[in-house]
C-alpha cells in the first residue's frame, strides 16, 4: 500500500484495508519502542505542529513520535502563530510547507484542517477537530486489537455525549473494522444523521450495526468495550454545567453499569477523566453541584478492567505509523 504524501484528516478517507495496515504499522513500531530499536528513518525532516486547543496526550504523541523517526519538531500554540489572524489559512499551509516535511493542526472547525491540506503540499495530520478526533480513535482500536485479538464481531459502546468528535470516529472506525457500535447517550446528544447515514451502509457491508439508543440497560450482556468522555469539555461555558450534567447523570460509567455487561469487557476513556476531586475543574463542579465523581466512578477507572493507560500510550505509536506511512517514499534513495 502506498499512502506516501497522502493527508489523515478523518477515518472515513481511508479503507478497512489500508486502516488494518496502519494498526500492524503502529504494532511493529511499539516492538520497536520496547526493545529500543533505533528507528530514526527521517533524520533530515522536520514537522510542525499547530495547537489551537491545548493538549497534553496529543501534543506529548506528536513530539515523541517526531522525536524517535529522527525528525526535528516544531510545536506552534496560537501565540506562536499567526494563522486565520494576520495570515490566511491557504497562506499558512504554503508557508509551512516550504519549511516543513509534515503538518499536524488540532483545533476547531474541520475546514480549518481540511484547508490547510487543500493548500499544503506536504501531508497535514488531523490532531482533533470539533467533528473528529481520527489518531484518537486508531490508537483506541490498537489497544481493543492488543487486548482481544481480533477486532471484527465485537461491540464498542460510547455512554454519554455520543454526538462529539471522539464518538464520530469511533463510530466511523467500528463500521470500517466489522465491530458493532452502540451510541448510547440522551437523546438531546445523538449523532448527527450525517455521519450515521455515511457509517450505516460501511457496516451494513462489513457485518456489523450501528445502534442509536438511550437505554443504558440496553447494554446488558452485548458491550465488549464500554468507552466514554468528560461531560464538560474545553471551552464549556460555566452557565450550561448544570444541564450537561443533569442530562449525562444517568450515563455514568459506574460499577452497575459494568455488572451488566459483559464480564470481558474492558473500559476506555480519552482523557482526561473527573473521576475524583484532583483537578480544579472537578474541585469546582463539586461546590456547585455536590458531586464527586461525573462520567466515570473513580472505582471503575482505577479497576483491572480500565485500559486507559494502555490507551493513552498507543496514540504515540500509532502516530508515529500515520508519520511514518505518509512520509516514506518508496522510490527516494
């Protein structure tokens, strides 16, 4: 497969097969990393990383990976750069991409990353947008392979705000990879009809379904991973906390939600997680509120069951295979 100068903006663009590929990429890369192979292929390279939305996984992935292919890395927040304010977006990316082997934004709109490799002659790594959140949902299917072997046939649940950027590309990974996916959440937070109506027939083709519900006893006996995400997200505004948590309460990961589900199934989380009062956002929240614990119980997230760890390693590796592919030309000497 060739993916050389190819751009990784959304799960969508890419084939089950090419997609299978990139996870076994990643797989020889984590080897890689344990057995501390020298694998600076591109010692000459340099990318850069632009960062509207602050990140600590993501950015740490981004550097580590650039680091370890041998490539100089250059990470832009919005201080450092002066892209969609004092230069356009089209001028940004043919800038950058005179300097720079590779670009990776995270941010907001999806045509802001979608421009910049309209523009860019190099490739331009998703890093998350509002509509997608794709290295995320690769590193995630990478630890659900590690842990069960074979993808096709088991059942990812999403539980909470199943319309976000995170859920999407879980979703559009599922139908990719013959996995059945469950969006369990409140109606007022359903996925949009567009990215269900572009996953269904996906899945339809690779035996797998998609099912839109808000009945969390639904799950019972059927999920084999139960996923969810922080119910306030960057840039909440304080005044919609109380509906966001009224309506997400009854979809908190908890140890009964678990003891209805399978008894192998395994719990995955993004990050980051208000599972205790150790963060300021969590110690603020329980002032108003009175709650000490909001989209999963500090009991599930710190139980054998709980891959989070696992999960966030595997971003870096699979980044690194995203790099990797879509810098490599087969035919440079």
């Amino acid at each position: 497969m060739n993916f050389y100068g190819k751009d990784f903006l959304r799960i969508l663009d890419f084939s089950e097969e090419e997609l299978r590929y990139m996870l076994a990429m990643a797989t020889k890369f984590k080897e890689m990393k344990k057995e501390g192979q020298n694998h600076k292929f591109f010692p000459n390279k340099n990318i850069a990383i632009l960062f509207e939305k602050t990140s600590t996984r993501t950015r740490c992935s981004f550097e580590i990976a650039g680091y370890d292919l041998g490539m100089g890395v250059t990470f832009l927040d919005p201080s450092g750069s002066q892209m969609g304010h004092k230069e356009s977006i089209a001028d940004t990316a043919r800038v950058l991409a005179r300097l720079y082997d590779g670009i990776e934004y995270r941010g907001f709109d999806q045509k802001i990353v979608d421009d910049l490799a309209k523009y860019s002659s190099v490739p331009v790594w998703n890093g998350l947008t509002d509509e997608c959140h794709p290295t995320q949902a690769l590193g995630d299917f990478l630890t659900i392979q590690e842990h069960f072997g074979e993808l096709k046939g088991l059942t990812l649940a999403f539980v909470g705000d199943t319309r976000n950027n995170v859920a999407n590309s879980l979703m559009a990974m599922s139908a990719k990879m013959g996995v059945n996916f469950i969006a369990c959440g409140p109606n007022e937070l359903r996925p949009s009809d567009e990215i269900v109506n572009k996953c269904k027939p996906i899945a339809d083709k690779n035996g797998s379904t998609i099912t839109i519900t808000s009945d969390v006893a639904s799950l019972n006996g059927k999920a084999d991973v139960i996923y969810t995400d922080i119910w306030l997200s960057l840039g909440e505004p304080q005044e919609k906390w109380g509906e966001r948590i009224e309506l997400l309460k009854p979809y908190q990961v908890n140890a009964k939600l678990m003891s209805g589900v399978k008894d192998s199934a395994i719990f995955l989380h993004c990050l980051p997680s208000f599972h205790d009062l150790n963060t300021s956002i969590a110690r603020d929240v329980n002032k108003v509120f009175g709650i000490e614990e909001m989209e999963v119980t500090n009991e599930v997230f710190e139980s054998e069951r709980s891959l989070v760890f696992e999960q966030a390693e595997n971003r870096m590796h699979t980044i690194k295979a995203v790099m990797f592919l879509t810098l490599y030309n087969k035919e440079e000497k």
